[in-house]
C-alpha cells in the first residue's frame, strides 16, 4: 500500500501534532488583532512583493521596505486601493559599496 504525503510526513517527523498545526491554516488576523502590520522586506519584487500581496489579502496593514522608492509608491496604491489596507514605506540603503577599515591587534 502507498503512504499518503501525511503518513510519509507523521513518519518522517515523528508527531502528528507538529504537522497537523503546519497543515491546517489558521487566522492570522485573529491571532494578531485587528490593526496588526507585517512588515516585510525586500517588498518590491520576487518572494517579498508575494508575501506583501499574502498579508494584503488577509487585511494586514504593511511596512515596505525596498531599495525602490518608485516601485514601492507603486505598489502602496496597488494595495490600498485592492485591498483597502494601510500601507506605510521605507526606502532601504545598500551599505555594500562601503569598505569598512581593517583592524589590527
């Protein structure tokens, strides 16, 4: 007999409690509160923006944070107006041009 992807995961893991609370989806909203905000970073592309448009959906506020200003603005009228959420936005700053000063002991 074949093991269903549950019975493969019950054996792998070793407890049904830990899948069954992974498997089932529960109210974020309700476990957060009403005006609760997710913040997530790298907001304007890829998994970031997927997530941004998760939490939306659900009716959480959002902090944005990208390197994009314009595609930040973008995507806050975007979601206020699709999902009626409040939507605040922070440009991030890259540090990576820096070159932090060697010390020697």
């Amino acid at each position: 007999k074949q093991k269903t992807a549950y019975e493969m995961l019950r054996s792998l893991v070793g407890s049904e409690m830990c899948i069954r609370d992974s498997l089932q989806p529960y109210d974020l909203k309700q476990r957060y509160g009403e005006s609760s905000y997710a913040l997530i970073t790298g907001s304007s592309d890829g998994l970031g923006l997927e997530y941004a448009r998760s939490f939306a959906k659900r009716g959480f506020n959002l902090i944005l944070v990208a390197r994009n200003q314009q595609k930040l603005d973008q995507l806050a009228i975007e979601m206020k107006s699709q999902y009626g959420v409040d939507v605040l936005t922070y440009r991030s700053v890259s540090y990576t041009h820096l070159t932090l000063p060697t010390i020697y002991s």
